[in-house]
C-alpha cells in the first residue's frame, strides 16, 4: 500500500461543468502523475508532477488541467466537462525501490459526463 | 517514442494450464518493462519489472517474464493457471527507471480468463 486516496471515488457530472479530482498521497514522493483509463486503449498519461508547482504535459492533456501546491496532493481539473472525458481516472507516485523506481497507482475515479 | 504492443485481447486457458501473454515494446533506448495486474474495479498492482539486473524476472503470484532484446519482447508467464488469476494485465514501458519523470507507457491490456 504507497498510501494513495483518491477523491471523489465516483463522480456524474453534466457537459460544461467544472470537476476536479484529488490525490492525496501520505509519503511525500517527488513525481506523480495523472492516467485515464478507457476501454481498448489501455491507461494513458494525462499530466505529471515532478515537484510542487513544477508539472508537465502527457499524451493526453487537452482538456485537463493540473495543480500541485503541497507535495501531498496532485489535482486534476477539467475545466469544462465533455462526454469523451466520460472515463476512469487513475493517480500514481514513482517511488524508489532499490537502484530503480516502481509507479503504484490508486484505486482510481469513476467519472461519468452526461 | 516508444509504444507496447499486447497481442490478444482476451487469453483463455484452463485451471492448472500454462499461461502466457505477449508483450512487444519498442523503445529508442534500452527500456524499462513492467506487467501490472488489475482486478475488477480496482487499482492496478504492480507484478514485476525489468530494469536490466537479469533478463528473466520473477514477480508476485507465481508469475515471471522474459526480457528477450533481439525480440523486443517481453512475454509473461505462469506454469499453472489459478481461478484467482482472472484479472486484465498490462504491459508498460519507460525510457527511465519507474517512469522517472515521464510516466509510463501502457498497452492496451489482455483479458485473462480462466476455465474451471
């Protein structure tokens, strides 16, 4: 268990409505990052962190929008829904185990946009 | 870029058989691979990882996995199916070690099923 919530767990939201999900880690790791998963297209990387204030664009970034101002905490925003961000939404940490590093994930975000 | 290319969506094999699933990456500079595990409307968990201390990999569960370069692949194995093994695997690749900065690349999954 990294000590990684997610919230909220489930989510119904309607077109054109802002959201934000958080994660919340207890450990204090530099990296983490945002994932959506969605049927045949496995996971794919939203937005990452690599320290507070400092994130990145992934495969995926259209759309989101990220915050990091604690090391704790990773938010993920989407400025106005759309039903193609209709998906399941995962957070990770990088956390370092031996001479490399292993990425554990939380129990992920169902978000549903009608 | 790199990209993981997981050959069969769906892998049915009978309790106590072989189980393999097919994992190919490419990758511009020597990769580092992983296999997660999902069970139903959970998080992914991590199976095992290969970050070039030896190229066949032991993991959690009973599973290992192969690292061949001249194949770029990266297949994972477990000699006798179990029913609490049906779960959806990934496959994923980084150019640095547990992602480092730029996260992973995943892909798309296979869905395993066990027959009793």
């Amino acid at each position: 268990d990294a000590g990684i919530t997610q919230s909220p767990r489930h989510k119904v939201t309607e077109t054109g409505t802002p959201v934000t999900l958080r994660c919340h880690q207890t450990e204090n790791h530099r990296y983490m990052y945002w994932y959506r998963q969605d049927p045949g297209h496995g996971l794919r990387l939203i937005h990452y962190s690599y320290g507070v204030k400092d994130t990145d664009k992934g495969e995926v970034s259209d759309g989101y929008s990220v915050s990091r101002s604690k090391t704790e905490d990773f938010l993920l925003t989407l400025e106005s829904a759309t039903s193609s961000q209709t998906s399941v939404y995962f957070c990770a940490i990088s956390v370092r185990r031996k001479s490399s590093y292993e990425q554990y994930f939380g129990p992920g975000t169902r978000l549903t946009v009608t | 870029a790199q990209s993981v290319t997981q050959l069969g969506s769906h892998v049915s094999v009978s309790e106590g058989a072989l189980v393999l699933l097919r994992c190919n990456y490419s990758s511009s500079v020597p990769p580092y691979l992983f296999w997660y595990v999902q069970y139903p409307n959970q998080g992914l968990q991590l199976l095992l990882k290969y970050t070039s201390a030896a190229t066949l990999v032991k993991g959690i569960n009973g599973f290992e996995a192969e690292f061949k370069k001249s194949e770029t692949s990266f297949h994972l194995t477990k000699p006798s199916a179990h029913m609490s093994d049906a779960a959806e695997y990934f496959c994923a690749v980084s150019d640095s070690p547990g992602g480092g900065a730029d996260g992973l690349t995943f892909g798309k999954g296979t869905h395993l099923i066990i027959q009793p």
